[in-house]
C-alpha cells in the first residue's frame, strides 16, 4: 500500500483536469503550493486530496478512485504552473462565449458591443483589464480583436451557436463558460461584474447597442474610425465610458 498526496486543478486550454502527485514526503509539499498560489493568483482553484492506492503509479490511483481516471498527470511542478497561469488570463472570445449562452438571437454585432461594455465598466469600476485583446475603434463602434475574426463570418445574420464552437446542450454551454471565467484571476469580481453588465445591455438592440458608443464624447468618438487598426486605449476608456453608460 502506498500514500498519494494530490493537487488537482484545471487546465480549460486543454480542457481537462491536470494533477500533481507525490509520494515522497520528504518534499515540502506546503512550499509548493505556496509557489503554486504566489505564481497563479492566491484565489487559484486547486485542491487537494490524500489517497491510499496499491503502488505509486498514477495508474494505482486510477485503481483505487475512479474520480481521477480522466485527470493528466504533470511530471513537474513548473508545468503545471504554466498550464494554470495561461488559463488565468481571460480572452474577448471567452466572455463572447458566456455572452452566448445566456443572450439568445444574438448578431456578431451586437455580441462585440455586448464584449466591449463588459470591458468598459470592469475596467471602469476596477482599473484592471477584463481580458487580454486589443479594442479597435471601428465604423460601427468598439470591435474586439479575438471577437471579430471568431464570429466576423456570421455577417449580420445570428450567431449559430450549435455548432461545432460550442457544447449542444445551451445549460452546458453556460456552465463551461462561467467556470472559464470564475477560473481567471479575480473570476468572482469579474462575473459579478459581467452579469451586472448583461442585465443593463442585453437586452437592449444592436442599433441601440452601437447608437450608445456613438454617444457624444464617448471613448469611440476620440479616433478615427476610417482609418484603419485604430487601437483603444484602456485611459481614454476609462476617461469617457460614462458618457456611452446607460
């Protein structure tokens, strides 16, 4: 019989569950997940878990617990820090994705405005980004970078989000997607922040949607937008973001 001690978290990139496991105890496992938390985030989802299998292959562990049949073993501590930490930055398309599961008869142009508002009063009401991709300032308003080239294939007809993007089951859908987003750092303040969001906009319009960035002295109005890859800055957003906020 042979001792296990097991740190589990999540890797969404590769979706799935990802694993450390020791069975040499002259290691300081404390200090490793003191690195774990000081590199990811003090709010990282990991766990732990003690478990008595027959060796000490992940194999045994397998045996002795079915919970971690489809979980993937990491060799090493710094993989599966890098694994946790590429995951804890969140993209455009991860909240378009969430949007998705809980706006229906959504367009391409209606979901970027849906993107850009999220950003905007996060980053208004925090001072940290949302996600990681540019914002550029085009003719219909604020476009999100990862957004467009996703969905920029719909044109203006609804986003199908059966298709092979996304999980068949719009329950599922959502479920997948807010835990993307609640595993990001500072993931509760940032879905508090999104729902809030969603409930001031979702419901409005496209039209509507692009007539409020149009706004006067909005952020959208301080670039020209007939030229292209006019990027916007994070301080002319929060700068002029009440100007477009209902």
């Amino acid at each position: 019989m042979c001792s296990h001690f097991i740190i589990l978290s999540s890797s969404y990139s590769a979706g799935e569950r990802i694993a450390l496991d020791f069975t040499d105890f002259s290691k300081d496992i404390n200090s490793i997940i003191k690195r774990i938390k000081q590199e990811c985030g003090e709010d990282v989802s990991i766990s732990t878990h003690g478990i008595n299998a027959d060796d000490t292959t992940w194999e045994g562990v397998k045996r002795a617990d079915p919970f971690f049949q489809d979980v993937r073993l990491i060799k090493n501590v710094d993989e599966f820090i890098r694994l946790i930490k590429q995951d804890r930055i969140l993209s455009g398309t991860d909240i378009a994705k969430y949007i998705l599961s809980v706006v229906g008869n959504c367009t391409h142009l209606k979901l970027e405005k849906l993107v850009y508002f999220c950003y905007a009063d996060y980053i208004c009401g925090t001072g940290k980004k949302l996600f990681k991709d540019k914002i550029f300032a085009y003719k219909l308003g604020p476009v999100v970078e990862s957004v467009y080239q996703q969905y920029k294939s719909y044109g203006k007809e609804t986003i199908d989000d059966t298709d092979e993007n996304f999980i068949p089951q719009r329950k599922d859908r959502r479920l997948s997607s807010r835990s993307r987003i609640l595993f990001s750092e500072d993931g509760v303040q940032k879905m508090v922040s999104i729902i809030t969001t969603l409930k001031k906009y979702g419901l409005l319009t496209a039209s509507h949607l692009v007539e409020l960035t149009h706004s006067e002295n909005s952020p959208w109005s301080h670039y020209d937008s007939t030229q292209p890859h006019q990027e916007m800055e994070d301080d002319i957003i929060k700068k002029y973001h009440s100007n477009e906020s209902l």
